[in-house]
C-alpha cells in the first residue's frame, strides 16, 4: 500500500504517534470520509484537502490557506506523479483489451473465411 502523509513525513501526528499528545492526532489521520482515496488510509493520501494538518512544523489552516505551500509540498508532488502515472498504464492496459478484442472481431485466426457466431464476437467486443 502506498505511504500515507505520516508516514513520509514522519510528523508522529497519526494515532499513537509519538507527537500525538503534544500537537494531536492529525485530521488527515482520522478523516474517515475519505478513505481509500488514492490507496490512501483516511485522508492519508490527500492530506492538502484537510484543513489543521502539520506541515513545516506548524499545524495549517484551510486549503485555501495552505494551498501554495501544499503545491512545493514532496508528498503532494509525489503522490501526483504515482496516480498519474497508474492512470496512464490503466489507459494502455484499456487500449490493448480494446486492440485484442477489434483484431479477435475482425480476424478470428486461420486467415480462411469460415462461419462464425456473430453474437458472440459482438459480446466479446462490447464487454471489454
């Protein structure tokens, strides 16, 4: 699973870390609404959108508030380039269903002319 904010940044804000009694638990580390987003835990993964996270060694207002700093923020650049780069291999890997099944639609193998079962190649086609 990827890193979540805590993790890279080793704030010690996430529960039981070791600066959670001192600065509290981070909202990042708790926002539960946001699970999952970017293979993150809680808002782990978006933590620019989470107003009261810790950054710079200072806890942050509202996103409005710390957007620029988020924008030269490590994690949030580098979290980024990770889902941009898995959407870009998700797209070649649609392509390449989408390639298989045109070449499976229009040339079934042996280069002869047979019959075929065009229901079946039509299903093969849409529900790739």
């Amino acid at each position: 699973m990827p890193e979540n904010c805590w993790e890279y940044k080793k704030c010690g804000r996430e529960p039981g870390g070791v600066r959670a009694d001192d600065l509290g638990v981070c909202r990042a580390a708790t926002e539960s609404r946001c699970d999952g987003v970017y293979h993150g835990t809680n808002a782990g993964r978006i933590c620019w959108l989470v107003a009261g996270t810790l950054c710079g060694g200072e806890v942050q207002g509202s996103f409005a508030k710390k957007l620029f700093a988020c924008l030269e923020c490590e994690f949030y650049q580098r979290v980024h380039e990770e889902e941009e780069i898995e959407q870009s291999l998700d797209g070649v890997g649609r392509v390449a269903k989408i390639i298989s099944a045109m070449k499976e639609f229009s040339h079934p193998g042996t280069g002869q002319k047979e019959p075929t079962d065009i229901h079946k190649r039509v299903r093969n086609t849409s529900s790739r």
